[in-house]
C-alpha cells in the first residue's frame, strides 16, 4: 500500500534525509521518499506490519512529526509554526540588541561583573526560549546516532555560553593569576541563534509558498479511475492500478496516470481523440491521439475517449 504522509519539522536535507533513513529501517516498509519541498514522505508499507501510529511514534523519537490525523490540518499547523518562529525571532532579536549593548558598553555598565552578569541572564534567556527548539532536536538527534543542522548550532551556543558563564565567576582566579586576558563570548552565543532563526523565517515563508502550490496540484490529481476489465467498466481507487490495466477516460475527465492509447474515437475522427496538453506543454490546441500516441497524467480530452 502506498501513502502520501504529510511531514512537520524538517528544516533541511538532513531532516528529510533522517527522516527518510528513519522510515526505510522499519520492518513492513518496502520504501519510502521524503519531499522536503513539499514537506511530505511517500511511503510503500504493508498494513499488516506496520501502522501509521507505529510510524508517527517513530518519527516522533527523532523530532519530527508525521500527520497523520483527519481532523489536523497541515497548513494550521505550519501557520502556528511559523507565526511562532516569527515571535521567537523578533524576541531574540531584541536579546541580541540587549547583549551587545551590555557587552559592548553601549548601555553604560562600567563594572565588567555586573556586565557580565547581565549578558548571562540574558544570553541564558534567550537560549531557553528562542533556541530551545534547537537543543531539544539536538537531544533527540544524539539519542539516535545523527545530527542535523540545530546540531551545530547548539553545539557552538553551548560552548560559547558556558566558556562565558566559566570565566565570568572564575576567570579572575583561573586566568587572571596567570596574567592571561580573558574575555565573555554571551553575545556570540545571542546572535547565532538570532542569524539562524532570521534565516529559517525567511526560508519557510519561501518554502510555503512552494509546499501550497505542490499540494494544490497533487489535490488536483484525480482520485478514481475506470478500469476495463471485459465487457464492463468499474471505477476503482487510483491507488489500485497497476502496470498493463486498460482505463477508460472520458471527455472532459483527467487522465489519471501516463500510458499509452489502445482505442480512441471522438465525433469527428473515428479513430482519434484530442486531449488538451496545455497545463503540460503551454500549446492551446489540443493534441490528437490515435492508437500506439502517449498521453500524460493530468491532461484532459476534450474530444472523444
């Protein structure tokens, strides 16, 4: 049986290539591929072996999230995400300006402690709330053997933060005594995380654009087909045709999948159709097909059957 699933989380290939790699190790699915521009896995799996619970939970344990429910909207879910990364990245933003004024002395702190005190407070702040997203995913990649891109990014914060909090409460006694210069790196550890979530906002709000129009056209596909099998005509799930079925397509209805013309009659030609090709090749006329022609999914005869 195969499925289209839609896919909440993944931020780049490492997401959609741990997620694919996550669903080919199941036992009961043949195969899988995830879209990360349209945001979805198309999976080939055995219901008796497997269900799509048994794989949301799966996909869950490594931070993304399979959407599987009729009653959960993917465009509802991605609106809230993005609306909620739109808030985290302008709150960070202001964190960022925060530090920097800190630690760069704009704000008129002349005590180094006290300073440095503050950027801590804030530099942790914004770490638990606009980065938690990246620590939370960088747990869970741990706990499987893999790493994606919040891996990296909590790895540098983390070190830059607590290198910072390190020298901010010893590095008097530690570095100091030995007559070395030490420095607090909060604001590099504010502003990655600002740069990173700055540059995911404006990535998603492209990729939605992309993500809408790819489901529009696949919810375009139709969702039947009518299969000749003898003297009669049944229409059947398209999910159930197979390589060799004969169809029937009327006029005005889409070809349902790519294949090839083994009869056609219209009231003009009794040995041809004419199928209009324009949302494929741009060309307004339609294209007349006779027996051994191509025709492609998704092109509708205007003419004859």
């Amino acid at each position: 049986m195969k499925k289209t699933i839609p896919v909440v989380g993944m931020a780049c290939s490492a997401c959609s290539a741990n997620v694919e790699r996550k669903l080919n190790s199941l036992e009961g699915i043949s195969s899988a591929s995830v879209n990360l521009a349209g945001r979805s896995a198309l999976v080939d799996f055995d219901p008796t072996q497997i269900s799509l619970e048994q794989m949301k939970k799966e996909i869950s344990g490594i931070g993304y999230d399979l959407v599987i429910e009729a009653d959960r909207s993917v465009e509802e879910i991605e609106k809230r995400e993005y609306i909620l990364l739109r808030r985290k990245t302008l709150l960070s933003w202001v964190f960022a300006l925060l530090v920097m004024s800190v630690s760069m002395g704009w704000a008129g702190i002349t005590d180094r402690n006290v300073a440095n005190q503050l950027s801590l407070i804030l530099a942790l702040c914004n770490m638990l709330y606009c980065g938690r997203q990246f620590y939370v995913s960088a747990w869970k990649q741990l706990t499987h053997l893999t790493a994606n891109m919040d891996t990296l990014v909590a790895l540098s914060t983390l070190i830059a933060f607590l290198f910072s909090a390190f020298n901010t409460f010893w590095g008097d006694a530690v570095w100091g005594v030995r007559s070395i210069e030490w420095h607090t790196y909060f604001d590099a550890s504010v502003m990655i995380i600002t740069f990173v979530l700055t540059g995911r906002l404006l990535e998603e709000k492209a990729k939605d654009g992309t993500a809408s129009s790819i489901r529009q056209l696949m919810g375009m596909a139709p969702k039947t087909a009518h299969i000749v099998d003898g003297d009669s005509v049944e229409e059947v799930p398209l999910s159930t045709i197979e390589k060799g079925d004969m169809l029937e397509v009327r006029a005005g209805e889409k070809v349902p999948v790519d294949g090839e013309v083994t009869w056609a009659e219209s009231f003009m030609t009794p040995d041809a159709a004419y199928v209009d090709e324009s949302m494929i090749t741009g060309e307004p006329t339609p294209a007349e097909k006779r027996q051994g022609s191509k025709v492609l999914a998704g092109t509708i005869p205007s003419q004859g059957k």
